[in-house]
C-alpha cells in the first residue's frame, strides 16, 4: 500500500492514498470474462481501412430525453455525414431504416458483430432491413469512396 | 473470424517462433502502429496489456453485469474505429479508462437504466466465493479471508458513490501509474483545476459512507 511519506503529508493526504490503493486493490481482482477477451480480439477484423469515419451529426440519444419512459429501446435515429452524402438512420424494435442524400442508388452494408447485410437502396436513396441489436453501424458506397458510421453501442 | 477461439494468454506469450516479435512487452507506440498495418499479433498484444483496465473501468463504473459487459466490448470497437487517431499511444490507458466511463454512462442513459441498489449485488460474488473456497482454517486463509472482506467493503462503499464521482475517481486512481491531471483534465473535458478538488471532494465522500467507518478507524482517520 503506497502511502505519502514526505514530512509534511497531512495525516489526511495519508489517508486519501491508502483509500486510493485500498479501492484499486478492491477492483483489481475480477476475472475478465473469457467471451470478453475473445470479443476484445475479434474485434480486429472491424478495423477501418481505406474507408472514411463519418461524423455523426444527430444522435437521438444525445439530443433527447430518450428512457424516461423505457422507450429508449424502441426508437433509435442518427445522422451521418461524409464523402458528400448525408445519411439518416432509424432503429426500431422492428427494422432499421436508412435514407441517403442526394437521392440514388447505393450499395450499402448493414454491420453488427454477429451479422453483415448488403443492401441497395432505391432510387430516392432509402432501404429497410430488419431489426438488429447493437451495436451496429451502416457502410455506404459513395463515388467519393467508402463511408462508415462509427458504432452506435447504447 | 480472424483469430482462434482458443487463444490464451500464456499460449501467446509462448508464441516466440511466430515471425510476429510483438508480445504485452512491447511499447504502445509499436504495437499500435502494427495494429494498423493490419499485425493481428500486434492488436493481441494491445488486448491483453489493456484488457484488465478496461474491464477495471467498467467495474467501477456500474455494477451491472449486462451494461459493464457491453461497455467493455463498445470500448474495444472504439479503439479499432479510432486507431488510426491515437496521436500519443502512450496514453491508451487513460483513453481506454476514459472511453470505458463514457460508454458506461452513455448505455445506461441511452437504455434509461438506472444504476442496481448496491445492497444486491456487488459483494455477492465474493461472499459467494468466499463460502465455496477450501475450508482449511490455516493462517494463510484467515488473512485472505480478512482481505476479500477489505474488498467487498471498500466496493460496497465506492458503489455508493454518484457516478461524476465514480468517473473522476476512476480516471484519476485506476492506471498504475495515476493519469497525470493534464491529461485526465483532456479526457474528462474538465477544467485542470478543478480535479484536484473534485478527487478530494470524492474521496472524503467515500471515506463519510456508513461501510467506510471502521476502515477509516483502523487507518487512523
């Protein structure tokens, strides 16, 4: 235990350093989960290569009391941008639906860490595919390149 | 998937005919820069030279299985979608402890959870492992005995705690050595003089909570 030895360390500064190492032992001991490490690893195969991270310029989440109620689950909407395009995403308990402006046809890729869907959108730029659970993130082919959400977690 | 299910830690750090040379003893610049080249080995090594601080983190913050879990997994997708924007990979343990806090408190926002009463769940584990482990009653077991309580006590305390405090407290005392306040006042967007007094103010918190009084007892508070 690291305590302050100097002479002039109050008998309270003392006590705040061994509280310090008495709450780091106190959390030091929990075995990680070995799903948890694995996920940690996996995690590799999402890097960002090549592809530009979009900024996200709307986040429901962020902007509204969102859970007061319990309703936080059931709608989810975001807005990115990058590459020229601007792109609108709605998650629901049922469909995740997408919109991407200017109008036209993308392709396009839907990714949470258990499943990857692709996807072309209409000529007014939208496509809905069915519910996911987070975190996921929406890929976008633009002619400027590719675009990629970052990971919407909550 | 890109790497084996059955990978351990002692496996990998073995693992030295491996044309990869990086292992957790390699610096943070190197092993993100290889990252980013694509050296699964090098995001290997990361994984296990951080992992227990992120996991530290998310403990501290909730005592939510189910949020602490999905943190902990936001964190690491955080820091692949980030890489390439980590200009000081020295600092990765107070980014990751930063970043950990932040999922943690913006899940529980986002699902509207509130945090468990604390009385429910965080000493049941180690209650739990203290009735299932040997029952020889040497000295040795005595004192580890002595030592769990230490612990539960000390987290039952802390679990009290309001959640600015649990982040402030978690940035500022969990890396080894402490996040300097320069760079915790970064990562916390806060101004740099006021965790000073923020990390005493919550420090004597602790030390004020009912589970906390014998403990400061013995420590001569």
């Amino acid at each position: 235990m690291s305590t302050v030895d100097e002479p002039g360390a109050s008998p309270s500064d003392r006590l705040n350093d061994a509280l310090v190492s008495a709450v780091n032992d106190a959390f030091e001991t929990d075995p990680i989960p070995r799903d948890l490490t694995q996920f940690a690893l996996d995690a590799f195969a999402w890097r960002v290569i090549d592809e530009e991270l979009a900024a996200i310029t709307y986040d429901s989440a962020t902007t509204e009391l969102v859970g007061i109620r319990g309703t936080a689950s059931q709608r989810h909407s975001f807005r990115f941008e990058g590459r020229g395009v601007a792109v609108s995403v709605s998650l629901s308990g049922i469909s995740v639906v997408v919109s991407v402006e200017p109008a036209g046809r993308y392709s396009c890729r839907i990714e949470s860490p258990s499943s990857v869907t692709d996807t072309v959108s209409d000529d007014e730029g939208q496509f809905v595919v069915d519910h996911r659970p987070l975190p996921v993130r929406v890929v976008v082919e633009t002619p400027a390149g590719r675009l990629v959400s970052p990971w919407i977690i909550g | 998937m890109v790497i084996a299910s059955n990978t351990t830690a002692s496996a990998y750090c073995r693992d030295v005919t491996d044309e990869s040379a990086f292992s957790t003893a390699s610096p943070f610049t190197a092993l993100v820069e290889a990252s980013l080249a694509g050296d699964a080995k090098a995001w290997q090594a990361l994984v296990r030279k951080l992992e227990r601080v992120v996991w530290k983190a998310v403990n501290m913050m909730t005592i939510d299985d189910e949020v602490r879990k999905d943190a902990f997994a936001a964190t690491w997708l955080r820091l692949v979608e980030r890489l390439g924007t980590i200009r000081e990979p020295d600092k990765l343990p107070g980014w990751l402890t930063t970043t950990a806090t932040n999922e943690v408190r913006q899940i529980l926002r986002n699902r509207g959870r509130q945090q468990i009463p604390v009385d429910f769940s965080a000493p049941h584990d180690i209650f739990a492992s203290l009735l299932s482990s040997s029952g020889d009653a040497d000295g040795e077991h005595d004192r580890e005995l002595v030592r769990s309580e230490v612990r539960g006590t000390v987290r039952r305390a802390f679990n009290t705690l309001d959640e600015e405090c649990r982040e402030i407290l978690t940035v500022l005392v969990l890396a080894d050595p402490p996040t300097p306040y320069r760079e915790a006042s970064d990562l916390l967007h806060r101004p740099i003089g006021s965790l000073g007094p923020s990390r005493q103010r919550c420090l004597e918190k602790l030390r004020n909570t009912p589970a906390m009084q014998s403990w400061v007892g013995e420590h001569g508070g």
